[in-house]
C-alpha cells in the first residue's frame, strides 16, 4: 500500500496544490469582500447576488455564448473538412499536414495583430484587394457586426490543433470496412456516417469539450483585436480601456472577470465570477460527455 501511494504521491500533490487548494480558495474569497490589501470580510452571497444586476455582465455573457455556439462548431467542422482532405492525398501529404498546421504555432498575440492590419479597413490587403475586384468590403474589427465573425476567421485560420487530432483519427479507421461498404453499395456519405463518423467520435467528443472550454476562456485574441483595432495600447496596469471595441462587442466573460479583479479591486467579486465560470464548463461538459457515452439514458 506504501509503494502505490509513494508513486501517486508526486500526482496527489501536484492535484491538491495546484488545483484543490486554489479552487478551494476562490470558492472560499467568492464569499468575501476582498481587495487583496485588506483582511477579506465575509458577506454572504452578496457576491452572487450582483450576478443578476451587472449589466456588463450580460453583455459579456452574450458575446461569450455567440463565440461557444458559433466558433466551436465552426473549428469543428473547418478542422475535420482539412482532415478529410488531406487523408485523400496521394503525394505530398507530410507538406501539406505541415502548412496545415504552422498556424497553429502562431502565439496569439501576434496572429491577432496580423489579422487586424490584414483587415484593416482603408490600408489592408484584403479591403485592398477587395476594392480592386468591386466589393465593398466591410469594416471587420472595427465594426460592431463584423468584429466576432473576424475572430472567428482568426479561429478558422489556426485550427491545425483541431486537424491533427482528427487526422489521426481518420488514420486509424480500417480501410477494410470502407471497402466492405463500398462493396455492399454504400455512397461516400453512408459510408462517412457508418463506418467513419462512429470510429471518431471519441475524437469528435473530446474536440467539443475543449473548445468550449477554451472558448469560456476567451481572453487574449478578445483583448489584442479590441486594442489594435482602436489604435490604443494597453495601459501600464496592463488593462485596456478600450476592452470590447467596438461597442462592446468583443467583450467576453474572462474580460469582465479580468477587469473588476485588477481595475476595480474587486476581487471577491471577481472569484464569484471565477467560480461560476467553473461550474459552468464543468456542467457543459459533463453533459457532452454524459448524452455521448450514454445517448438513451440522457434521452
């Protein structure tokens, strides 16, 4: 017994000290007012209650949904398309796989500022080249209609993490199976939905999951669009007074949660949101998980 707990051990303490004890703490100063300068002063639910009357809440909350419906699926779908594709290469495929991927190893930062001044309305090359062809090109980041579909494009762009997981998924389905449906009459579609789809779904789950966790956590390519597009800096505190340019609509929810801990102080609010942002991912994905392994129990 001795033995199997001296090799758990280093794993247990890693769990307990780097994920137990700060959960525990935030749940604990989520029930607090709490400035990080004073002793923490408990109120209750105080914090949870204000959930309901934050109106920056709902905005961010919104913009945060939109990204989880919207982009999630949508790098979903772009990585499986660029998988599929590329298992029916014949030559060349290890470069392609290669140039699929790169972007993916773009920091976030600097593909978001890329993005912004190749959208840049008036001097980017893409407004640019739009023009030459007769298109009114729109305003991208700049524009409150267009600035989420922008970064999604941006999500688009670096989905080679997405691809190389599907590809790998798609490798190691049995060819035989294809060519046992397509002996039986199966078209590509049938075949795709029997035979390939079921292979992969473990993959498939898995990719949902964590994007709609990482998507919950749209922080930084929010927060660079916003002030690059504005043509204003962050401040020296490192917060941008222009978060959610424009008019809000790249606000998130880590944003909001960002800006009341380090600009207002409010930290025992902000552990509130922090809490709940949890309990959130950890429901949605529990869920996918739950309707995925057991569909008729879930039904």
């Amino acid at each position: 017994m001795l033995t199997v707990a001296s090799f758990m051990a280093p794993a247990t303490v890693g769990i307990v000290v780097f994920f137990l004890y700060p959960l525990g703490c935030a749940v604990y100063f989520s029930f607090t007012k709490f400035d990080l300068l004073s002793v923490p002063e408990w109120v209750g639910l105080r914090n949870y209650r204000h959930l309901f009357d934050d109106a920056f809440l709902n905005v961010a909350t919104k913009n945060t949904l939109w990204f989880v419906v919207i982009m999630v699926p949508a790098r979903m779908l772009s990585g499986l398309g660029s998988a599929l594709l590329l298992t029916t290469l014949k030559r060349g495929s290890g470069v392609y796989r290669t140039i699929f991927y790169l972007p993916a190893l773009a920091p976030p930062v600097a593909a978001t500022l890329a993005f912004v001044y190749l959208l840049k309305p008036g001097v980017g090359p893409v407004n640019t080249l739009l023009g030459h062809l007769g298109i009114d090109a729109p305003l991208w980041f700049n524009s409150p209609d267009w600035s989420k579909p922008s970064l999604v494009l941006l999500g688009l762009w670096g989905v080679g993490d997405v691809m190389v997981l599907y590809l790998a998924a798609l490798l190691d389905v049995p060819a035989a199976q294809h060519e046992a449906a397509a002996l039986d009459g199966a078209n590509a579609w049938q075949r795709f939905r029997h035979v390939t789809l079921p292979h992969i779904s473990p993959v498939v789950v898995f990719t949902a999951v964590i994007g709609v966790i990482t998507t919950l956590q749209y922080f930084t390519q929010a927060a660079v669009a916003a002030s690059a597009a504005s043509g204003q800096a962050t401040t020296g505190a490192g917060i941008s007074s222009t978060f959610g340019y424009p008019e809000g609509s790249t606000f998130t929810y880590p944003l909001w949660l960002y800006v009341v801990g380090f600009r207002y102080g409010a930290l025992g609010y902000a552990n509130a949101l922090a809490v709940v942002l949890f309990v959130v991912a950890f429901a949605v994905s529990l869920l996918l998980l739950r309707r995925t392994i057991n569909p008729e129990r879930a039904s």
